[in-house]
C-alpha cells in the first residue's frame, strides 16, 4: 500500500466538525494511477471500501476520526464507496470523485453580477454528470465559512455533504449522486462568525413543501411539451397600446375551492378557468403571485421561493399546463412579480450568510415598516442579476406573457412611507432610490431585448415620470402603468349620494387631464376589496336597485374611458362580501338574476370593447378622444366620444349618474346619420329598467356642442349608453 495522504491534525477535525470551507482538498481521489489515494467520510459507517470494476480496496479508519477511511485505489477509473455497520451494507457513489458542473463562463458570469440565466447556473438540478444520474446544487453564500446541502438523503446532517467553494464568485457547488425529483432539501449554512445559521431553503430552487412546511424540493424543470407555439409568435399583437386589453385579476387559490376546501389545481384551471375567462371575453388573467410564498394571508405578496410556482396548486410541469392552455384558447397570463421586499422568515433570504447579503444592513434603507418585511439592496450587483434573472425565468420557462410588478412606489423612493430622519438619502442627497430604478431599468430592458412580445406593468401610485416610457427616451421602460389616480378618485364619487356628486364632478374628469401621459391600465384589483374595503357593490350608495345600477353605470364609464381595463374576480357579477382569500369567491350569487345580469353586463362590455375599435385603438392615445360635454355637473351627466382609425367607426359614450331619467337629452356627435344604441346599462338582461332610444339615435346636421351633428336622446337612471355611428 502506498503511502497515504496526510493532511493537518486541525484540518482533519475542521471537517469532522462540518467547519472546514474546502472539502475537495481532503476527501475524494488525491493522487493519480498507482499513487491514487481516496478519503472518504461517512459517521454511520463502520468498515468502508472502494469498489472498482472487478476489484474492492479496503479504506481504513484515519486515527480516531469516527467515520474517516482512507486507502489507496490505484488506477484512474470511476469507483463507488461500500460501507457497512451492524448488520447494514450499503453502496453510493462518492460526490467528492466528481469535478465541478459550473464552467469558467458561468464563474466570470456570476463573479460580475451578470448571469441573466441565473437559474440555469444556481439552484437544484436534476443532471447526469459523468454518466451518473443525480442533482447538482449551487447556492450564492460569499460570507459563509461552509456550506453544506442536508435532506433526508444525509439524515440532515451538515458534515455530510459540504460544498465546493468557486473561487471569488460566492458560489458553493456540489453533486450529489441518486438525489432524484422529489428530495426534500435546504442549505446548511456556517456564517462568518462560525455561527450555524438556521437552515434556508433555496433562493433559486424550483419547488417547496407544502406549507407550513417549507424546505426546498428538487424538482426537474428541464423539458415540458408545449404546444402554444402559434401564441408566441404573435402575442405581440395583442400587448399593443393599440390592441384591446381587458384583465380579470385573479387569486387563484380562492377562485375556486374543491373537496371540502382546497384550492383549485392549475390542472382544474386549465380547464374551468380558461373557459370562464374566454366566455367572459377578458383578453388576459392576471395571477396574484404564484411564486412560493410562506402565509396565505399574505396572498403571495410576501415570497420567499421566487422561482418556484406554488404548491398549492401543483407541480411546476402543472402550472406549464395551465399557461399552455390559455395560450392555446387564446388568453393571456400575467404574472404579479414582487421585487420590492420579501419577508424575515428565517428559512428566507435575510442574513442568508450571517450578513445583510440580499438587505441591506441599515434598517433604514432596508426594513419595510408598513409590511415588517426586508428591502432587497438594489445597488449590490448579484442582487440586482438575482432579480433581474428571476423576471426572465418566468417569462422564458414558463412561457408567462407579462409581469406586473408590485409596489413600483415603494422601490423609486428612499422615503417612501418614512418620516424625516428615518432614510438616507441618495448620493446627491435627494429622495429617488437610484438603484432601484436602475434595477427596474435593466429588467424591462432585458425582459424585452429578450421577447418583444412581452408585457411588463407597474403598479406605481405617483407622478413618477415616464413610467411607461422607453429606457432610451429617460423612462422606466414598462408597458403599462396602473391609473392609481383615476381609480382612487372615480371610486370616491361614485361612494357619493347621488344628490352630492355634482359638487364632486371633477373626480370623474379629472383623469382626462393626464389620461394620455403614459399607457394606462385602469384598474379595479384586489386592494379595493378587502381590509375592511367591502365589496364593490357594497361600496355604492341607496337602495339595493339602486346599487346594482350605480355599479353597472360604473363598469360602463370604466369601459368607455381610455385605458386598458382590470377588474378583481368577484366583481364581474357584484358579490355582496368583501374578498376572502380563505374560500371561494361567491359563485351562488348567480342564482339572483341581479348578479347575473351584473356578469352578463361583464361579460357584453368586454365583448364591445374587443369588437368595437374605436373603444381600444387609442386607449393610449389623446387624438382618440373627445368630449361632447363634460361640464354638465347640474345634471352628474358626462359625454364624449371614442374614435380609432378613420375607416372606423366613432363611438359616443354618455353617462347619466343620477338616479333622474333624462328624456330628450341633447348632444353634439361628430357625424349626421344614424347611431346604434349598442349598449345600455339599463337594458332589462342586466337587471335594469329597460329604458333607452329603441335601438338607435338619428342624428342631424345642426352644430352642438363644437360638432357638426345633434342628436336628443334618453339617458336612464344611473346609466350609461354606447351610441355606434352606422352611417
């Protein structure tokens, strides 16, 4: 037997303590053809071989280091490790034998910050390396002193399995031979003071337990058969500023319940949902946060496993349906995206080293105080690629159409939501958050160099400039941008008495000064229904009658006005109780007629709005939009028309928010002829009075109100009418 490797009395009881931070340098081969040493460590392991092709060679015990052997293999062939104690034997590959699965590309790549495919280089994945099957993990942890990967494959023991240190990147790598699919997993960390952290689950990995359990689990992302290739090659059509859009805004764990109680699976979705969303006419779903998330109660708004759907609902090859199946019906998706914080569970990112690594140290710049939750360090180049390269994930492995980014106001601002002295100021002693508009910046920029076809949308509640401008042009480079404003102020008048709103007239006009300033989404989400909010129709003044027709006229305003639509699921048919993210919304409702006609309404104003182009090719654009009058406070009456392309026909829209029928009501229209009353929100299918102009309007030459054309017609009670030109 040749002389064995001897390593340093400390080192050796550095590793049998799970301290040592270079592993490979004791254990595995050492040493090349007949001077070939192997090491190898096992604490359950009483006698330990290496078994070659056609041979065994004894490991022997190394001093009175329990579960250490070391013996000579000669020769440079593959070998497995045999132990044995009591009456146990058992064989597994060594992962110590392997060399590295990273690269020298994805050493640079990572080392800069720059790794746009991050999840191709970190997390857990299913592989075969060397022709041995097994799942190579990698984790970003440079302040650690070790790293080590623990499951029930190592009885979660952290001197098992420690990592492979890359270099300067703060990377730690290892395979793991026969760990398949389905292993339960996290990251033993020990931090830089030699503290053990508690152990984390995999800020890259793919899959979680059930909650409240939440170790990461291995799970095989790497092929899926998708059939929406026709989808792909065109959505780009339809994320336009000039195509129609119209988003139902959906939870999906409380959209539908099954069996006694449990979320729907995106299975289930693929089927019951899709149909809904396409009978209803919406062009796009917008799902409330898939990505894993540890407290229902936070709705998915405070993540923790940000490239992992949700296993509420299924497997990440069973959201893959789902996505592929709206595709194929001709749907949307957009997913909400949430890089604005995430929460202190231990298991999570924060202090995942020991140190701030993703937050920032100073609670000042990075703790949240409206949501007791961490703010990621923007200006730190991993994070910022870390975040990045999880919006691209989506968007590329999941085929998702669009994100819509969460709480855009929260990241732009330094003080957001601080009294003075609570924030540190920017670099020139203002308030703007440069980094996280910089990281903003890069992601719709890489998001879209990646898939013009794409769609990304802000949820952003200021007069932040250019939100939805190009990066090249000084803005922020979205698509869209939610109208906090309009919504907030719209929802305020129609709260009113009907006998107040003409004092409040302004709040229905007032988003038409600044209506074309960016590509709006006018939204009705999930944040108006809840907290103590009530339900849409609950928030509408006078009796019952008199609710359903305040909220029908309302969808007919929201609908007629620029801007692409969204509405909360729920709201289509007025469920009387505010949303409960523990049930179902409340589909009995549809047994009153109200509530049908209330979702039959939905469901012909989206039909309207797609089919009609004059209601959505200028959604964006001012050249499509004029008032016939919008100064009527006397009578809460608001008029205008909606004009697309000249070979299109021009739409008058006219509102009557007050509880008087108006007969022979006069306006101007852009044209002589006649006009169809296409809608009417007090037509009888809604559940309203079924009054209105018998199917169609003449206009005649005679100039009002600066148009060319007159026209007198009848406005029902808490309507809204849709006169299309026929000529």
């Amino acid at each position: 037997m040749s002389t064995p490797t001897h390593h340093p009395e400390h080192d050796l009881h550095r590793l049998l303590r799970g301290e040592h931070d270079d592993p490979f340098a004791l254990l595995g081969p050492h040493g090349k053809g007949e001077a070939r040493v192997v090491t190898a460590f096992d604490p359950g392991a009483e006698r330990m071989w290496a078994l070659t092709e056609g041979a065994e060679h004894p490991l022997h015990p190394v001093h009175d280091a329990h579960g250490l052997f070391r013996g000579d293999v000669p020769g440079d062939a593959p070998y497995r490790l045999r132990g044995t104690a009591g009456g146990s034997d058992w064989t597994v590959e060594d992962p110590y034998r392997f060399p590295p699965v990273l690269g020298e590309i994805d050493e640079y790549l990572l080392g800069e910050g720059s790794h746009l495919r991050l999840w191709e280089a970190l997390g857990a994945h299913v592989t075969e390396h060397e022709g041995v099957p097994g799942t190579h993990f990698a984790v970003w942890a440079p302040n650690a002193r070790r790293v080590s990967v623990v499951g029930e494959f190592n009885w979660w023991d952290g001197r098992r399995h420690p990592m492979r240190r890359r270099g300067a990147t703060g990377v730690w790598e290892i395979f793991l031979p026969g760990v398949a699919d389905g292993a339960v997993y996290r990251y033993e960390i020990l931090g830089a003071d030699g503290t053990v952290q508690p152990r984390k689950a995999d800020p890259v990995g793919f899959g979680s337990e059930h909650p409240p359990a939440n170790a990461s689990v291995v799970r095989d992302i790497a092929s899926y058969g998708w059939s929406d290739d026709l989808w792909m090659a065109t959505r780009y059509k339809r994320h336009d500023p000039a195509a129609p859009m119209s988003v139902y805004e959906v939870h999906l764990p409380s959209w539908r319940r099954k069996d006694g109680g449990r979320p729907i699976s995106y299975i289930e979705a693929a089927d019951e949902l899709i149909a809904y969303v396409r009978e209803m006419g919406f062009t796009h779903i917008e799902l409330l946060p898939v990505s894993e998330y540890p407290f229902d109660g936070s709705w998915g708004y405070q993540p923790i496993g940000l490239f992992a759907p949700t296993i509420r609902c299924g497997l990440p090859n069973e959201f893959r349906d789902l996505m592929n199946a709206a595709h194929r019906a001709g749907v949307g998706v957009i997913l909400d995206w949430v890089p604005g914080h995430f929460p202190t569970d231990e298991h999570g990112l924060g202090r995942f080293d020991g140190t701030a690594l993703y937050e920032h140290s100073d609670p000042k710049e990075g703790f949240h105080q409206d949501w007791n939750t961490l703010i990621y360090n923007y200006g730190r180049a991993e994070v910022s690629n870390f975040l990045t390269a999880n919006a691209l994930f989506w968007l590329e492995e999941y085929h998702v159409d669009g994100l819509r980014v969460d709480a855009v106001a929260s990241m732009l601002y330094r003080d957001y939501s601080r009294a003075s002295g609570e924030w540190v100021p920017n670099k020139d002693g203002g308030r703007e958050n440069y980094e996280a508009i910089a990281m903003l910046q890069r992601m719709n920029t890489a998001a879209y160099g990646m898939d013009g076809g794409i769609v990304t949308v802000a949820e952003e509640s200021t007069a932040y400039p250019g939100v939805s401008r190009p990066v090249d042009q000084g803005g922020l480079g979205f698509g869209f941008k939610w109208n906090m404003g309009w919504m907030n102020d719209t929802l305020e008048y129609m709260r009113k008495d009907p006998v107040y709103r003409s004092y409040h007239h302004h709040q229905m006009t007032f988003g038409l000064v600044y209506a074309f300033s960016e590509n709006f989404i006018l939204p009705i989400s999930h944040d108006e229904v809840v907290h103590g909010k009530g339900s849409m129709i609950g928030k509408m003044p006078g009796s019952d009658w008199e609710k359903f027709a305040n909220l029908r006229a309302y969808y007919g305003f929201m609908w007629g006005h620029p801007g692409k639509k969204l509405l909360f699921m729920g709201q289509e048919f007025a469920q009387w109780s505010e949303w409960n993210h523990d049930a179902q919304i409340d589909w009995d409702c549809l047994g009153d007629a109200r509530h049908a006609g209330m979702q039959r309404l939905v469901r012909d104003l989206n039909h309207l709005y797609r089919d009609t182009p004059a209601l959505h090719v200028k959604d964006c654009d001012g050249s499509g939009f004029r008032w016939i009058e919008g100064g009527d406070s006397i009578n809460s009456v608001f008029s205008w028309v909606r004009s697309g392309a000249e070979r299109d026909a021009p739409v008058a829209v006219i509102c009557n928010l007050t509880p008087q029928e108006h007969v022979g009501y006069r306006i101007g229209l852009p044209r002589a002829g006649s006009w169809r009353e296409a809608l009417n929100t007090d037509a009888e299918i809604y559940g309203g009075g079924n009054r209105g102009n018998l199917g169609a309007v003449e206009a005649t030459d005679g100039a009002s109100h600066g148009l060319p054309a007159v026209a007198e017609v009848t406005l029902p009670p808490l309507s809204v009418v849709f006169l299309v030109f026929e000529g």
